[in-house]
C-alpha cells in the first residue's frame, strides 16, 4: 500500500497528531481515504442536517481544532460494503491500541465489541478518547 493522496493528506494534517500517527501506521497496510477531519460551521451543520453526524457546531469532536475525529475508509470507496468498512475498523481500532492510543468507533460507540446495540452507525468516523478530567 503505502501513502495517502494529497488531499487526504491535507485533511490528516487537520487532524491531532495522535490520529495522524494512526493512519500513517493504517495507510501502510490498508488502502484508506481520509474523507474529513477538521469540520467549519457550515460543513458542522450540513453534517447535521443530512443526519451524517449527531452533533450540530461546535459540539463535535470534528470541530477542535485540531480536529479530535476523522472520518476515513477503505479505499477503494464503496459505501455499500459494510462488511469492509467493519473489517477496516477493527484493523484500525487494533492499530491504535498498539500505539497507546484511547480511540472510539462509530460503528462500536460503547466499544464493546458487539456492533449490533448502536442506535447511530457512523462506520468511518473514528474519534479520540479524552480522560476524564474528574475521574
């Protein structure tokens, strides 16, 4: 495999360097498309209003700047093969445990590894998980 294209580059380099350190590792093994990082107000609310992304500005991860969520999948783009983009997921949840790195799924939001009690499947989003400051 080996690199991103440059305008999925350009979107990681959006991204907190923890993530980049991820899909540089993915990309090396798993032809991937980064499709968003870092997401503007309107991008936000678009999002939003096409029922792609829960959260309206400035509550989503993708709105940090930098960004603390990425949407990528398998390359190439096929929205239909679930099955791929399940597989791709776990390969890149496996990736960042070997890094140290706390990440959540959208398509195991509890990160309990049963993928059938999600209400809202986002299967490209990937997104940091920050400690709780108060315990």
């Amino acid at each position: 495999m080996g690199v991103f294209s440059k305008g999925s580059y350009e979107k990681l380099q959006t991204c907190d360097p923890r993530l980049v350190v991820i899909f540089e590792e993915v990309v090396k093994h798993f032809d991937c498309t980064v499709v968003c990082g870092h997401r503007g107000e309107a991008e936000q609310e678009s999002s939003y209003i096409m029922g792609k992304s829960e959260k309206q500005w400035p509550d989503s991860k993708h709105n940090k700047m930098p960004s603390l969520a990425v949407d990528v999948v398998p390359y190439p783009i096929d929205w239909n093969d679930y099955k791929r983009m399940y597989y791709f997921g776990g390969y890149v949840k496996r990736v960042a445990e070997e890094h140290g790195i706390a990440l959540r799924w959208g398509g195991d939001w509890d990160s309990d590894t049963q993928i059938l009690d999600q209400k809202f499947n986002d299967l490209p989003h990937f997104e940091l998980v920050e400690a709780n400051p108060n315990g």
